[in-house]
C-alpha cells in the first residue's frame, strides 16, 4: 500500500538546521510530487513547499523567505525538507503529503500524508 | 496573508447531520477548489474531499462536500462516534507568489 514514513523527532538549537526525510514506498515515486506541511501547537496547517519529484523543480511558501530547501534522491525513494535559521516558533510537527500532479501544484491535493516528524527548537 | 476561516467547534449527536464551514476571498475559494482533511487525534491529516466534492476511494458517501462564491462547507450525516476530529478547509491562494492556506479546523464533537 502507499506509505510515506518520515524521519524521527530532532531537538535542535536556535540558528541550526533541520533536515526531515520523508521516504515513500508502494507507488512510482518519480511519478507525482511531494508537499511539506507544518502543524506548530495550537496552530493551523501551515504550507512550505512542493516539489516535483520527477524533475526536481520546486516551489515555496515566501513565508519562509528562503529559509526552506526540499530536495529528492529517486534511487532511495525518499524526499527531504531542509529548514534553516531556526527559531523557537520553528517548533512543530513537520508532514510530507503526496500530491498528485506533477505541474499544478496550485490544482492538487495532499494524499496520503506522513505520520509527522516533531522538531523541537530550544536553546 | 490570506487564510480560510472556520468555526473552531462543532457538535452534534449520533445519526445526526452536522455541516462545517469555510470562508475565504477571492484569491483563494473565489477562484480555486477546496480539499477538506480529517485529523483524527494524535494522527496525521488525511483526505476527505477534493476538488470541492470529490471523495477518494475508501470515503464513505456520508461525507459531501459543496462550495459557492468564496465559501465552501463539508457535511457529515449519520453522524458517528468515529466522525470525532478536527477537520481542515485548504485552497491555492493566489495572492503574492502564491501558496497554500488551510482553515483553523473545526473540532467536531459527537455528543
């Protein structure tokens, strides 16, 4: 069945980085997109990127001003989101979730989506 | 920033039809689909509705969805204990360069 099995929580310090993997598995993996999703405690879903995983072109959310890099290795099957310049409020559950088209990120849909990846940002 | 606004709570009893709602602009539910998610607690999203009333497979038909002008609702009958979640609005904002914008989600309570 598709599953998408994410990387274990990460306590890390503010002004570090944060690397999230996201690996897939019962369906062609170069054959759709992979979306990151944030959920801070409290707070709504909040969206940070998509990328094509066939080709590897990428879009992101402004509101992490550049703070945010998702990349794909299509021999391991696995997605990763990279967040750097972390802070406090950086705080959250990060989620994969496949899209379904590979070019209209803005028409597409989150299905299915990881079990979640807490990352915990203290000093 | 443009986001979807919904009611933070809903109840209702069991057998019960219960509908939730969100409110956007122009930018997003105005011009774009809505997708709804059910979060169960302590579990991650999953797809309810897509393309505004769309269900994918394994979706019970007890859950429908509908949008009109720049608002989109989510609709549950026969209500069941299990229906028990917190449910997510989410659309395309065009606005800027453009982004995804969820809902605050409404936690619905089978009473």
């Amino acid at each position: 069945q598709v599953q998408l099995v994410q990387s274990g929580p990460e306590v890390t310090k503010p002004g570090a980085s944060v690397k999230v993997s996201c690996k897939a598995s019962g369906y062609t993996f170069t054959s759709y997109a992979m979306h990151w999703v944030r959920q801070a405690p409290g707070q709504r879903l909040e969206w940070m990127g998509w990328i094509n995983v066939g080709n590897g072109n990428t879009k992101y959310s402004q509101n992490f001003q550049g703070r945010v890099t998702i990349t794909r290795d299509t021999s391991a099957s696995t997605a990763y989101m990279e967040l750097s310049g972390l802070r406090s409020e950086d705080t959250a559950v990060y989620f994969c979730a496949r899209g379904w088209f590979t070019n209209a990120w803005y028409e597409d849909w989150f299905d299915p989506w990881g079990q979640g990846a807490l990352v915990t940002v203290s000093s | 920033q443009s986001v979807l606004t919904q009611a933070p709570s809903a109840s209702g009893t069991p057998g019960q039809r219960v509908t939730i709602s969100c409110s956007g602009s122009s930018s997003n539910i105005g011009s774009n689909t809505v997708n709804w998610y059910q979060q169960l607690p302590g579990t991650a999203p999953k797809l309810l509705i897509y393309s505004n009333n769309q269900r994918p497979s394994g979706v019970p038909d007890r859950f429908s969805g509908s949008k009109s002008g720049t608002s989109a609702s989510l609709a549950i009958s026969g209500l069941q204990s299990e229906d028990e979640a917190d449910y997510y609005c989410a659309a395309w904002d065009d606005s800027l360069n453009g982004l995804w914008v969820f809902g605050g989600g409404t936690k619905l309570t089978v009473l």
